[in-house]
C-alpha cells in the first residue's frame, strides 16, 4: 500500500514538473517574441535613393533595430495599410509629398507622437499641429532656364510665365504630378482659387509641349531645343549635375537655377516626410528612427548625396545648393497643400492641364 502510494505521489510531480516546464517554455517563447517585435520596424516608403539605404543600414547599426523596407508609390502604400486594417505590418509611412501625409491622415491611418527631440530638431511649420507627421527633407519648386536664350533678370515669379512673352516657351510635367498639384494648391491659399485658375490657364497657353515624363526631361526638353523654361523640383537639377550618365551632366550645365517670387510670396517649398501608423506594432521603434532622419548625421547626408535642403536648422545645405544663393521661402502651413490638393486637381482638368 506503501509503495503503491509512493508511486502515485512521484507520479504526481512528474505531471507537475512537466506543466512547469511547459509553461516556461512557453514563457520563454513569448519573450523571445516580444524581443524581436522591439527590434525592427517596418518602414513603408516612396522614397527610392540610394542615401535613405546607408541611413537605415547606419540606424541598425547604432541601434540594433532592423530596418524593413517596403517601396511603392505613395497611394499604392496608403491603400495597402488601408486594407491591411489593424493587422497592418507597417509601423512607419515615408512619403515625397505633404499632400500624401495629409490624406494618410484624413483617413485615419496615423497617430500622434510626443517627443522633445523632434520638436528640437524640426521647426513647428515643418511638423503637422497634432504630431501625425514630420518633414524630414526639403525642395524647392525652381525655375531652371536655358543660359543662352534666357537671362536671369527676365524672370520673376511663376506668374509671369503666364505672359505672352514665355508663349510656346514653357516646359512643366503632367497635372498628375503631386509637385504640381501641391504647387497650385499654395496658389489656391494665397492668391485664391480664381486667380490660381487664371495662373494655370496662362501655363496651359505657354506650353511648348504637352506635358509628359518627370523633372529631368522637362530639363533634357530645353537642352533639345523644345523650350526655354521649366519648372522642376531643386534636389533633381543637382541630381542630374552629379549623375552617372555624362549627357545629363552636359544637359545640366547649360542650365541656369531661379528662385521666383523672391520679391512677393517666396518660393514653392514641399517636403518629404514620415508619419507612425496608428496600428504600429512597433512604434517606439518608428519614432526612434524618426529621431535620428532628423539628427544632424542623417541631415547631413539628404543634403550631400541626395541635394535636399535639411529641415534641421542646425545642418547646413550642401556645398552645391549653397552655391544657388539664399532664398526666401513660402510661409504657408504645408497641411494646406494637402487640404487644397482636390481643388488643384479641379482646377486642372478645367483648364485642360494635362
């Protein structure tokens, strides 16, 4: 009876030795979870150059947090994390345009962040009032002309190339860009929506061709004699005067840089920038990596490699943009472009702005 007792009771902790050991394996496991959850981030980005790659690979490196990089298009990103709903994978949105962030954010898709070196590192106009997001670099909407038909002191604003004197002359890309779109939406705040429409009007009349392809062959349109102006984004002109390829180099020199409306409004200035997702599995993570795009190392390097203006007051522009001369700014809140961007759309297909 003894023995048969003795039995019985061994038996009994072997059961319970084994639920614990089950248990803490299972412990275990959820802590190893929860440890690689806390050591990446799941960046959904725009953004394709080749700087942004050496940043992250930087980050990790200080931080021990991976970086995974999903590219697409800034909508197609947008309607993924839409339809992904809260089991979302994306902690971070990287975007080329404000007017993007806007709409990530009228749909409900960021969340506010709170943090004192964000709001040390990046002036209050570059950041959205309730903490959605954050610009990271800056570019200006410049006038880039032909240096042997055009002399600087005939330009002024972006106005005045709706003037007879720019007719047929007038290179710019397609209304579907969002450059475009958030250009014409400062107008919308500014100026209103009907002289915006009469600016719009007078491009359409000066074209010199139909609008197609990006920045850069605005920029090859000139050097093959189809205009004598355009307006292109700045950090693509000092991409195309350091490229690879010699025939943009070429395309590049024969090109003159202005800043319109430095006597009236101040240039065009848009950014890119980044927004936490509000189902961020990982968003202490995103906001550190928001924390060092926007420290100086990482400023630094937008500026140098990729010819962006920093939106860190305290870097410098590089030694190329400085060349361009200072220039005054547009001082509108940028959440306005993406509040005006369907009025721009309006406004351009009712002047046939293709």
């Amino acid at each position: 009876m003894k023995k048969s007792l003795i039995l019985i009771v061994v038996a009994i902790m072997l059961v319970l030795a084994a639920c614990g050991s089950t248990t803490k394996k299972e412990s275990d496991t959820d802590t190893d979870v929860k440890k690689s959850e806390k050591s990446e981030v799941n960046l959904y980005t725009s953004r394709h150059y080749d700087v942004d790659t050496e940043l992250y690979k930087k980050f990790e490196e200080e931080t021990g947090i991976k970086v995974n990089v999903i590219k697409d298009e800034a909508d197609v990103l947008i309607e993924r994390i839409k339809r992904e709903g809260t089991a979302t994978k994306a902690d971070l949105l990287l975007t080329a345009d404000v007017g993007r962030l806007y709409r990530a954010k009228e749909e409900g898709l960021l969340q506010t962040v709170s943090s004192d070196i964000l709001s040390k590192q990046i002036p209050k106009n570059l950041r959205d009032d309730e903490g959605m997001w954050v610009g990271l670099t800056k570019r200006a909407r410049i006038i880039v002309y032909n240096k042997d038909k055009v002399k600087p002191e005939e330009l002024s604003t972006y106005e005045a190339l709706t003037e007879d004197k720019w007719k047929s002359r007038v290179l710019v890309r397609s209304s579907e860009s969002v450059y475009n779109q958030s250009l014409l939406a400062s107008f919308i705040e500014i100026d209103g929506e009907e002289k915006a429409k009469e600016w719009a009007q007078g491009i359409v009349n000066n074209f010199a061709q139909n609008p197609g392809g990006g920045d850069r062959d605005q920029a090859k349109a000139i050097a093959a004699g189809i205009g004598d102006v355009a307006i292109m984004n700045s950090y693509y002109f000092g991409q195309m005067l350091n490229s690879q390829e010699p025939e943009e180099v070429k395309v590049a020199e024969n090109l003159g840089v202005f800043f319109p409306n430095q006597e009236t409004t101040g240039t065009h200035v848009n950014i890119s920038g980044a927004g936490v997702i509000k189902d961020s599995k990982n968003a202490e993570n995103a906001l550190k990596l928001l924390e060092f795009l926007t420290g100086e190392e990482a400023q630094s390097k937008f500026a140098s490699a990729n010819y962006e203006f920093p939106v860190n007051e305290n870097v410098e522009p590089s030694e190329l943009l400085k060349s361009w001369g200072d220039f005054k700014e547009q001082e509108i809140p940028l959440s306005i472009l993406g509040e005006n961007n369907a009025k721009a759309i309006m406004v351009f297909n009712e002047v046939g702005w293709k």
